[in-house]
C-alpha cells in the first residue's frame, strides 16, 4: 500500500513535497552522503587530469626540451603547452620517478611549477557563468590558483577539490590554455540544479511537516551539497533522539531540481517472550502467559522499532510486579526488519510475609500505634498477573483482616480497566472523632466492609475509580458491647440503632505529575449513599487534595491544599477529622476539630543534609469551615475543640524500603510541643 502526501512552498505552488509509504530494507552498508558523492566528482576530475597529463607527454615543444635540460638526472619531467588557436588543453606535468626511495622524495620537493598568468572560472563550455554569485563562490574557494602564480598539478588539483568541497558544483574540469599572454587556467564548473522540490519515500513516522521545514530555506537556489548533508544530519538526528531504527539511505537529484530521498526504517517484525532461570540464565518454561506480557508493550508488529519506546514497555513490564528483570534485545534479520525478544526473569509467585507499621490513631498507651502484620499473597494467580492477598493487622487496639482479588487487566478490555473485589473488618480507635480531652478513648469504630471497584487509565498522567461498597459499622465499648451514646450523651450513629448500613457508590479521579513524589498530584473523591433500604444513610460526600513540587536551587518547595465536604444525614464518627501527623502537626490526631467541612493547607521546605537524609522546616493550618456544630452531638465542641489551629516545626526524612520514614518535632499556637513519627509520604 502507497500513500503520498502533496505540499505546497510558499513561494512557489509548483514545487511538491511527497511522502510515500513504500518499504524497503536497510542496506547492508551505511549510507552515502552527499560528500561521498562529491568526492565521487573529485576523483573523476583528478582523473582527468591524469589523463591529461598523459595525453600532454605525445606534444613536446622547445620549451619541454629546456625544462629536461634543467631536471634533476633522476627524474624526468615534461610540460606541454598548446597554441591558443588549436584550441585549451590542460595542465601537464607528468613525473616518471625511478630509483630509490630516497630520489622519489627528492623529486617531489623539486616539483617543476609552471608559471600563470590568468585564471579564471567558467562553464564546462569555456563560456562565462550566467551567475556570478556561483562564479565568486567558485574564486573564493581557491586558495593556491592566482594570477601571476607559479603552480604544480597538485596545488591545481586541490582547489579542485576546494571548488567541488564548496557544494555548489556538480564538476569541476582545469584547463591549460597558451595565449599571447602567458598560460590562462580556467577551471570549468557545472553547477547543480536549482532546488524546484522534494520526493521522499519509505518515511512513514517522519512528520511530513518537519521533512518540510528542513528544506523550505533551499527553495529557488543552486543544490548546496554541504547545505544538504546538514539537512539529512537533521532528519537523521530526529531519528536518532526517537530512539528509531531509520535513517536516510540515499540521495538522488533528478531533473528538473527535484531531490529525492530514500529512508530506510526498520520495522518490528516479531515479538517475543524468553523466560530466563533467575539462577543459571538459561531459557525456561515461565509461568505467567506470554500474552499477559505482550499486552502490557506499546511496540507492536509493523511498527519502526524504537529503542526508547522499547525501553518504557521494559519498565511497564517490571511495574507489573511479577519479574525481577526485564530486558529487550532487537535483532536485525535478513529482510531488512527486526525481531524483538523480550528476556524475563520471573519472582517467585506467591508466599507468607510478616512485618509492623505504626497507626496515627492511637494517641495514648504503652505501644502508642505500634501494629503488627501477617499476610499471604500470590501475584501472578492463573499465570495473568491477577493478585489474590490475605492479611491481618493488629495492634493495642487496631485490627484490620482483609481478602483483596485484584485483576489489573480485565481479559478482553481495551481500556485496561482494572477490577477489585475486597473484603474487610476492621477495628479502629474512636479518638480522632470521640477522644476525651487528654487524649484518651475508650470506643473503639467496627466495620464490616464488601465492595468491588474498577479503575481504568482516562488521558497521560489521570485514571479513574468507580465502585460499589457496603459498610455495616458501629461503636462499641472497651468491653466489646455496642453502644449508641458517648460519655457526654452525644449519639454515636446516625440511624439511632447499634449500626449504621450504607451502600456508597464511590467515583474518584487522580491526576500523577511527571518526576518522584513530590511532584504535581490532584485527587478528586466523591461517595454518594444510596438508600435503597429506609435504614441505610442516605448523604454526598466531596473530598478533594492538591499537591505542587517546586526545585529552588538545592532544595525543593511542597505546597499542599485539601478540603471536604458532606451534605445529608451522616455517622459522627466519619466526621472529617483536623489535627495530627498527615493534617495539622504540633496536635494530636483530630485534636484541632471534627466538621462536616474542612480545609488545611501546609507548606514545606526540604533540602538534602547527608546521604539519604534530608532536613524539612513545614507550616500546617487547619480549621473545620465553622461546621463542627453541624455534626450529629457537636463531638469536637464537647471536647472544647478550638475548630481551627496551625502549627510548624522541623524534622529529618531517611529513605528507606519502606518509603520516606518521618521525625518531626512541632509547635502548635498554644505552645504545646509534639514529636511526629510516620512512615511514608504525608497524604
């Protein structure tokens, strides 16, 4: 199949601009340049000259008699001239060395020169150059060649080359000629051709309009071969910044001024996948489906193959989480194409882990958050790269057991939508909503949560979330019995009963700038109740975070802004909570307040100390929006909550390989001081 694309110039609507899709294969050599083709004219006149020579030797005069007489008995040189009236004949000055080595060097530095009068530049028929742009360009590239000079053949030769190396000309011929004068050398040009347009086939990811820009500037003028080698350096380079198997071929004028380009791209014939032994390095049977793997690349068959592009499917092949090493090999094959092999090297599929983290909602106790965690996980169930996980938390007072299916990559979709099936009970501390004021609890929020979710890539750098969950939870006391009022008689729940049911349809959008974590970032989170029971809560829920990354000089600025909202008849305890290590530092967890809307904004400066440790001075805001009274028992105003507050401090970040691990020493606006500990970066 042939497709062309026809372009106008601007100043000139005949000349055309042609792309065509015809596919040939890369040669076996490299390339010939324009210069290699110039170099092609110089020894085509270099060997007319030598013919020359040649022909002079038949046509001695007196003058070649007094020239031998005064030679040098080892060499033996001879120097024809011809009458103007017979007609020009060239330069001849022909060497015929013997002996040793020696005498050879000797006769060269003796060169015979001959003397000129006149030279001057016309056509290859003798007659004057129409333009006398190209006739100076010509004189200017002579350096040796000037009236009244004495030359040898090889200073003729090099201006030769001088005038050719220039770019404007085609050929270039000297010519002797004996007048009254003295000897006239004319050197006789042919200029190339005026550039009228451009074909140029076999470019099929080349944009035709930078193949236009390239030579838009060339319009209307003589060929410059040096122009022109820059030209194609340009259009290859483009190439080679894509990481493309392509270049231009090879180059060709055509009558009329049109020039015509061949590119050679090489494209992606098969692809495939080798399993690797994690151990030896031999070839394996792998368990994880090739076409689980193949799915994931960009490259596919047919395309031109690109080491960049090949180099980012390598890494969304390892973000999959199933192999330890990823490697792509292209290997050339005899049409011309490329094969792609894909070296894998598989991690063991599934196993038991344990380990510990610290809550941020337990403020008081001997273990203050400490949790520890067991879990199994197979990553790769049916060899589909689907994750099947099941684990159990449990501190002083946390406990969380959850089943997590997740399908990265529903079969069959194009969209690489995504499907999550949880299961979850949870227990957690009721002290960032129902804390006393120092800082106790004795509730404890149980829920029982169900739900599935699907996420799928909208546009470069945002994905998007939609689900279904159930949530049965309530309140129970440090006996374990369920209770629906607090010590200051506040309720508990929202329905009046032991527990409160919602069905939430959950939508949530989330834009990841380019670069690490403290990058750009946006989230937008929406949960809307759906009471399809009289019994279950019925409310909206806006949630929204906004995050910016700025480098100043060595260090870097983080500026972040989040903010809620809940309309309708919600739980207290799902009250946004203001205050502690990911909110407002220098108080305690939700020690700020609770409200049906919030807002807090913090800014941080970081900047690098020794190693991996960096040092951070922060600011943090908080206030609830005046709506804590707006919550189902006022909980923050029975704890005499301030409703707003802000605190700042400083502290070092270490990384680690569980993420950034955080010690922050704060201040609030009641001078109260309070160290910080986190894992992770801040929400």
């Amino acid at each position: 199949m042939k497709r062309s694309t026809e372009y106008t110039m601007l100043r000139n609507d005949d000349v055309r601009f042609i792309s065509s899709s015809i596919k040939i294969p890369l040669p076996p050599k490299p390339p010939n340049s324009p210069f290699e083709t110039a170099r092609s004219h110089i020894a085509n006149a270099t060997n007319s000259v030598a013919q020359l020579i040649h022909s002079f030797s038949a046509h001695s005069t007196e003058l070649t008699r007094s020239v031998l007489r005064k030679s040098s008995p080892l060499c033996s040189a001879t120097l024809s001239l011809t009458d103007g009236k017979r007609g020009a004949s060239p330069i001849l000055c022909s060497a015929s060395l013997s002996l040793a080595e020696e005498a050879q060097q000797k006769v060269r530095q003796n060169e015979e020169r001959v003397l000129i009068s006149e030279v001057l530049v016309r056509n290859k028929d003798g007659e004057e150059l129409e333009r006398k742009d190209l006739e100076a360009e010509a004189v200017q590239a002579l350096k040796a060649c000037r009236p009244n000079s004495a030359l040898t053949v090889r200073e003729v030769q090099e201006d030769v080359h001088r005038i050719i190396n220039s770019g404007y000309f085609c050929s270039c011929v000297p010519v002797a000629v004996d007048t009254r004068d003295g000897i006239r050398l004319i050197f006789q040009v042919e200029p190339n051709q005026e550039f009228q347009g451009l074909v140029c086939e076999g470019a099929n990811v080349l944009p035709a309009k930078f193949l236009e820009e390239s030579f838009r500037d060339g319009y209307g003028k003589v060929i410059n071969l040096r122009r022109l080698d820059e030209a194609i350096s340009s259009i290859n380079g483009w190439y080679m910044e894509r990481g493309l198997f392509a270049m231009i071929s090879a180059v060709e004028i055509l009558s009329g001024g049109i020039l015509r380009l061949q590119v050679s791209e090489a494209e992606v014939n098969n692809i495939s996948i080798r399993f690797l032994d994690r151990k030896t390095g031999e070839t394996t049977i792998g368990k994880t489906k090739p076409e689980t793997i193949l799915r994931q690349i960009t490259t596919k068959k047919g395309q031109v193959y690109s080491m960049l592009q090949g180099k980012r499917d390598a890494e969304t092949v390892l973000t999959m989480g199933i192999m330890d090493d990823v490697s792509i090999i292209p290997q050339p094959t005899d049409t011309g194409k490329v094969d792609m092999v894909m070296n894998v090297v598989e991690r063991p599929s599934g196993g038991f882990s344990a380990g510990g983290g610290i809550s941020s909602g337990i403020a008081s106790g001997p273990l203050r958050g400490l949790i520890g965690s067991f879990a199994y996980s197979h990553r790769n169930v049916f060899g589909r790269n689907q994750k099947f996980n099941i684990s159990l938390e449990r501190g002083q007072i946390d406990s969380i057991f959850r089943i997590n299916y997740t399908d990265p990559w529903i079969q069959g979709d194009d969209k690489r939508t995504s499907r999550t099936i949880m299961i979850q009970n949870s227990r957690t501390p009721g002290t960032i909503v129902h804390g006393n004021q120092d800082g106790s609890s004795n509730l404890t929020i149980g829920r029982i949560t169900g739900g599935i979710e699907f996420s799928r890539p909208l546009r470069p750098k945002w994905s998007g979330t939609a689900g279904l969950v159930f949530q049965h939870a309530g309140v129970r006391n440090e006996k374990g019995d369920p209770i629906i009022k607090d010590c200051y008689s506040s309720p508990l729940t929202a329905s009046g009963n032991n527990h409160d049911d919602t069905l939430l349809a959950k939508f949530e959008t989330v834009y990841t700038g380019p670069g690490d974590h403290g990058s750009s970032m946006f989230v937008l989170n929406m949960e809307q109740g759906l009471p399809l029971l009289s019994e279950w809560l019925y409310f909206t829920r806006v949630n929204a975070r906004a995050r910016k990354g700025v480098e100043i000089g060595p260090a870097r600025l983080h500026l972040s802004l989040s903010g809620g909202h809940v309309v309708g008849n919600f739980s207290p305890y799902e009250a946004f909570a203001i205050g502690g290590t990911n909110s407002v530092r220098g108080y305690e967890e939700g020690g700020v307040g609770s409200g049906r809307s919030y807002a807090v904004g913090s800014g941080e400066i970081s900047f690098p100390m020794l190693g991996p440790v960096e040092g951070v001075i922060f600011s943090d805001y908080g206030t609830d929006l005046g709506s804590g009274q707006t919550v189902p028992g006022d909980p923050a105003g029975a704890r005499r909550k301030p409703g707003s507050g802000h605190g700042y401090g400083f502290g070092i970040r270490v990384d680690s390989p569980l993420g950034p691990l955080r010690l922050e020493y704060a201040f609030n606006d009641k001078k109260e001081k309070r160290f910080h500990f986190g894992v992770g970066h801040r929400n």
